[in-house]
C-alpha cells in the first residue's frame, strides 16, 4: 500500500525531494522507453546560448474521455506522451483524441477485429492486432499516427495503416488437432486450435524474455521487441488450453512485410515464425490475453483477461508475468503429444490458488491497460449510452496507481499532483530491477 504521509512541513517536503529525485533517476535509466523525451545535451544545466532543451512532455490527465460510438466495444489504448495522443480502438474503429479527450481523427472501414494496442517509441506508430478469422488472416496493424488528421479516414485507401502477416498465428488456428481431415472454423466447440488457439489480442512492446538476441548472436540483448499473446478459446473439455502463448517479434526489418490492408484479397507478407514462442500457466480464460502491457518501472508483465470457466482453476482476470526471471524449457501442460516449450513464471504475489499454484489479481484492464513506467497505469472504463436513439460505445482511460493489495491491484489516481513516480515500497516484496528501468465474445 502506499506510504502515508507522517504529516508536517518537512515530511510534506521530504516527499517531494524524494518523488523529484526518482523522476530523474527513472529519465536517466528508462532507455529506449523515453527517448527523447528526457534526455539530451543540456538537460538539467543552467544552459548557455543555444544550449538544447527538449521540450517536456504534456502532463497526463487522471482522465481522458475516448467519446461515444457506433462501433464495437473499447480493446484497447495507447498514448504518446511525447506529442500528446491518445489512441483508442472500438473493434472496428480506430479513434485519436487529445489529452482533453477531443476527437482529432479516426480510421474506419474495419470488417476485422481490431483488438490491443500499443505505441511504439521507436517509430513514433501505434501497433494492434487485426484477425479476420474467416479469411484465416491475423496481422499487425501499423498506424502513422502524424497521418491520423480527420474523422472517418479510410483504412484501405487512406494510407494511414500497413499490416504484417502472422503465419505462426494461422498455423496454430487452422490446425486439424482431431485428425479428421477437416477444420471447424471460429468455433470454441472443437478439437482443433492447437493450445486452442483462436487468433491473437494483446501486444505490447518489451525486452526479450531470454533477456538475449533473438538472432542468438552475441552482443546486448534487444530490448524493444513487439510481443504478441493468443486468443485462447474457452474450452472445458480439453486439457490443451490452460496456458497463455505469446510470441515475440524484432521488427527492426518488418518494413520489407508491410502492407496495404487489403480486405478484399488477405495478403501473406510477414515473417514465417516468430524469434521467439512462450508459454505461460495461468488456467484457461475466456479468449486469452485481452490486454497485454511492459512495465519498465518493474520489468514485469501484464496480462488482462476475461475470467476462464474450468472449475479447478482460480479463474483470475489479471496476471503478472516476473521479468525478474528468464523462462525454462519445460513441458507444455496438457498436450496430446508430449512437448517442451520456452515456460515464463508468474509473480508469486497477489492472491494465490495452492492446488493449481497460480498467483493473479481480479481487476479491470480487461478493455485497456496501459503503463506509465512509473508505478501509474491507464484502465479502461466501456459502458453504453443512447443518443438519438442509436445505442454507442464509450472508453475512457482512467488513471490509477499499482497498489498491489489484493484483490484489486489498483486504485484510482483522483487527481494528479505531479507527473512522478510511485514509491518503490508500493510493490510489495517487488522492487523494481535497476536492468529493467529504461465483451463478452472478443
């Protein structure tokens, strides 16, 4: 829980000299996180004549209204600090607003899902997942957000979105796991699905689990690799689909891959397997890892997702991945045919289920979840309203503090004092690692 403040002057003081210096020290380390926000010659100094000053971030409101739309449910957000934007996505519709929450643009003409997303500072480009199930097609949606300037720009013809193909993804989706000889399609009531595998949702941008290159060449690990997680089908009869899967991608040479979204004709281009397949044991859940989100304040892993059905497990709906720990080759739980993978442990906190082993947290994040890198988090808050008699979908991002307590690990920012950072002791047992720092339906 968060410290209280012991009260006084010099207590009150304390604190700031203390959330003042953290702010630094988290600019000075977060790496490829914040470039160019916080760094560069001259930072800090007095400053002589033409000495450089990056320009500081807009600070970030306890609130930010995504507004009311004809579209499917909120998926997903992601917000660039460093100009300003938020970015919303409604399964079909793709919405830009500023810190006020004003609309600035949006992308439409989705007939896929558009699901997670997540801004990539190393592009200044907001990525999300994109599944057309039907046409057994999964990709990365790229957007140029500079290019995002009005309502209703179209995603074929505007030129505001690329994709890349996910072969890995259709692979395990189309496969005939029951031998028949025949796929059943987008259905949860069947054998097939390999890990029950129903498309992809969560992505995030993070360092490599292996903390190594994924080439396998020597050298620094890469530290800013696109990670994707399946959509998990809710099965109760099989034993295969208890765990989460999550790919890891460098894209440092996807531009060759990408696209024009093309919906009329699904194109292929994208890398034939991931750098990297994990798996992690969290029970089966209600179409996987919703939201997927780094914490570079913790190096840990959130994963957000609707509450699973099997009895035996806890059914939680947040799990936190140890960044603290490397994965290790283990068995895959519940495979038809015996096999190893790359298995990354949760964090032993939160509320624990001893016959399964499983820690997790029941919260929201479900709709959004965003890091702030900084003990903060942006949730997402769908609801509905009717205006005009036509019945629209709301997002909001809500800003709130990791508390760890359980069974919620958050609590509501209601106003924000200052744009810092959390006290390290607000993650209980979990400090953060100085290596680190840098619908139902779908």
């Amino acid at each position: 829980m968060r410290r209280q403040i012991r009260g006084g002057l010099t207590a009150l003081l304390t604190t700031a000299v203390v959330a003042a210096g953290a702010v630094t020290a988290s600019a000075e380390t977060a790496g490829t996180a914040h470039t160019g926000e916080t760094s560069g010659p001259g930072v800090g100094q007095a400053g002589g004549q033409g000495a450089y000053k990056p320009a500081k971030p807009p600070e970030l409101p306890a609130t930010v209204d995504g507004g009311a739309w004809k579209a499917g449910h909120v998926q997903g957000m992601a917000v660039d600090r460093r100009k300003g934007f938020m970015y919303f996505s409604f399964t079909n519709l793709l919405v830009k607003t500023d810190l006020t929450g004003k609309p600035v643009g949006s992308v439409t003409g989705f007939t896929g899902h558009l699901g997670d997303l997540d801004f990539n500072t190393g592009d200044g480009r907001v990525y999300g997942s994109l599944e057309y199930k039907a046409a057994k097609a999964f990709y990365i949606a790229i957007f140029d957000g500079d290019r995002i300037t009005e309502m209703d720009m179209d995603a074929q013809t505007t030129g505001v979105v690329s994709t890349v193909h996910l072969q890995e993804v259709v692979d395990d989706y189309t496969a005939d796991m029951d031998g028949d000889g025949v796929f059943d399609g987008n259905t949860a009531n069947t054998a097939d699905h390999r890990y029950g595998c129903s498309g992809i949702d969560g992505v995030a941008f993070g360092p490599a689990f292996d903390g190594r290159r994924p080439d396998g060449g020597r050298g620094p690990a890469r530290t800013h690799l696109l990670t994707v997680a399946y959509g998990v089908y809710a099965n109760t009869t099989r034993q295969d689909n208890d765990n989460q899967v999550l790919l890891q991608y460098d894209i440092r040479r996807w531009k060759k891959y990408e696209r024009p979204l093309t919906e009329a004709d699904p194109h292929t281009s994208g890398p034939g397997s991931p750098d990297g397949k994990y798996f992690s044991y969290t029970g089966n859940t209600t179409y996987g890892v919703q939201n997927l989100e780094y914490d570079a304040y913790t190096g840990n892993w959130l994963l957000a997702a609707y509450k699973g059905t099997k009895t035996r497990f806890p059914n939680y709906s947040l799990f936190v991945i140890d960044g603290s720990r490397r994965p290790v080759t283990g068995p895959v739980s519940g495979q038809p045919v015996p096999e190893r993978g790359r298995l990354l442990p949760l964090l032993a906190r939160g509320l624990h289920h001893p016959p399964t082993g499983i820690h997790g947290w029941e919260s929201t994040g479900q709709y959004g979840l965003v890091s702030l890198d900084d003990g903060r988090y942006y949730l997402a808050e769908a609801g509905t309203v009717v205006e005009d008699g036509v019945t629209k979908q709301t997002g909001k991002a809500v800003m709130n503090r990791w508390t760890g307590g359980t069974p919620t690990p958050f609590t509501p920012v209601a106003a924000v004092a200052f744009d810092g950072v959390t006290d390290p002791s607000d993650y209980v047992g979990h400090l953060p690692h100085p290596g680190h720092l840098g619908h139902p339906g779908e």
